[in-house]
C-alpha cells in the first residue's frame, strides 16, 4: 500500500522536473532575451506554472534578468552548468584530439572557447612546440571585443541581443589596435558577419595575431569557437586566414561530436 501511494507523488516530481528542463532548454534556444509571456506561450504551461518556474530558476542563479528587464536569459549557474559538461564529459578526450591534430597541421597554438557574460572563457587549448609562444592556460577569461572568438561571438547575436551587450561593454584599450568605440565595432562585426571568420590584429595583446572559426549546433547557431594565435614574428594576419580551411574541417568535427 505505501508504494501506491508513493507513485503519484514520485510521477508528479518527475513531471515537475520535466518541466523545468524543458524550460531550461527552451530559453536556452533563444536568441535573446524570452519575456515569461513568450516562454509561456512557447513551452505551452499554464501562465502560473511558467511563473512560478521562472521565479524559482532565478532565485537560484539558472536564469536572470536582462538588463533593463527585456526578459530572461541564461543564468551564472546555468552557463556553469553547460561549461561543465563541455569541459568534464566522456568526448573530453576525443575534442582535446581534434584541437592537437589542428593544432599540429597548423604548428600553433589552437584553442576551443565558449562564451559567459561579456567575456569568452578558454575550454580547451593545445600549446604550438616553439619556445616563443603566448601563455593563456584552459580556463583563461578574455575581452570580446578585442579577441577574434569574442567578436566572432558578437557577430553571430541577433539584434535584440546584441544591442544591450554591446551597450554594457567597457571596450577598454588594451593595444593601439584595439577598437574602442561602438560603431568601429559594428562595421567590424558586420565584415565578420559576411566572412564568418573573426580576426585579432594585435587587438588584445601587442605582437598576437588570431583567427577563429565557429563550432555550430545542428541548427548552425554557435556555441564554441575554434581559434589559432601565433606571435607576429612567426604568422601575419594574412597567414593566419590562410590556416582557415584546416579550422573549420576540425570545427565541423567538434561540432558532429558535440551531437554524438
């Protein structure tokens, strides 16, 4: 008899919790920020459910509020979440073999990152042989708008997106390349947009040069990017671009493995 009457309770939590992940994943499809009425309508919950849902997914840090209240996006602990899994899980060893194998035809430096906030965070990363080489270990934080995957980034976000990050980013000088103002920045990510390819002329570090090309999900939206850099004494901006082709045969690889 106690079995019985646990298994509503247990069916209900299992539905409860389905919700929520669906509405996870739901948001997480965005382009943008998704208002409670949007994701009500989409997900197909009751007003009140999705309310309450949404209430509680903030509170805990998985969802926030978008600056200037436009909706909700992905939360801190969300974007843990997701960098976790990306970092620790079984296809670890096969992604780490694809960026050494890119990394070995191109003999520089390749690295895989993912977007947080208004930063890019390293995931992965296979240092070139020279003794010349530029340390920035797994783990490693950088600008957006100075570094090739940062801009690659912003170049993929709709409008509606796009706007208030632009608008909350300090674009500090950090070489004389470095673009500091919002509209440079614009026509530069609309040149990234056409190319599908981000560029760093000695923008973030003086005597760095970087490319990178998307990792996309099935619906061609970007979740990582793939990016080599080198010291200008050893690669132009030019040579780089040229290593284009061997970055995205191993973006394409990362991307079938992130679906396996």
């Amino acid at each position: 008899m106690q079995d019985l009457k646990e298994r509503p309770k247990t069916a209900a939590a299992k539905t409860r919790s389905a919700r929520v992940l669906q509405l996870l994943e739901l948001i997480a499809r965005q382009d943008g920020p998704a208002s409670v009425q949007e994701i009500t309508e989409q997900s197909g919950l009751p007003k009140a459910t999705a309310y309450r849902i949404c209430a509680m997914l903030e509170a805990d840090g998985f969802l926030r509020r978008e600056m200037g209240g436009r909706g909700l996006v992905a939360g801190p602990r969300l974007l843990a979440l997701a960098h976790t899994l990306l970092g620790g899980s079984s296809h670890a060893a096969a992604r780490h073999a694809i960026l050494a194998s890119a990394a070995r035809r191109i003999g520089e430096t390749c690295n895989l990152t993912v977007p947080d906030g208004s930063e890019m965070i390293y995931l992965d990363r296979v240092e070139s042989e020279w003794p010349l080489r530029l340390q920035l270990p797994t783990g490693t934080r950088v600008p957006l708008h100075c570094t090739a995957s940062g801009k690659l980034f912003l170049s993929s976000l709709g409008p509606a997106a796009l706007k208030p990050l632009l608008a909350s980013l300090a674009l500090q000088r950090r070489t004389e390349n470095t673009i500091t103002d919002v509209e440079s920045l614009r026509t530069a990510l609309d040149q990234i947009r056409e190319t599908g390819i981000g560029t760093d002329n000695e923008e973030f570090l003086e005597g760095m040069v970087a490319v990178a090309v998307p990792v996309t999900d099935s619906a061609g939206r970007l979740f990582a990017t793939l990016a080599v850099h080198a010291p200008v004494v050893r690669m132009s901006i030019e040579q780089a671009r040229a290593h284009v082709p061997v970055l995205r045969e191993a973006a394409a690889q990362l991307a079938a493995l992130s679906e396996a």
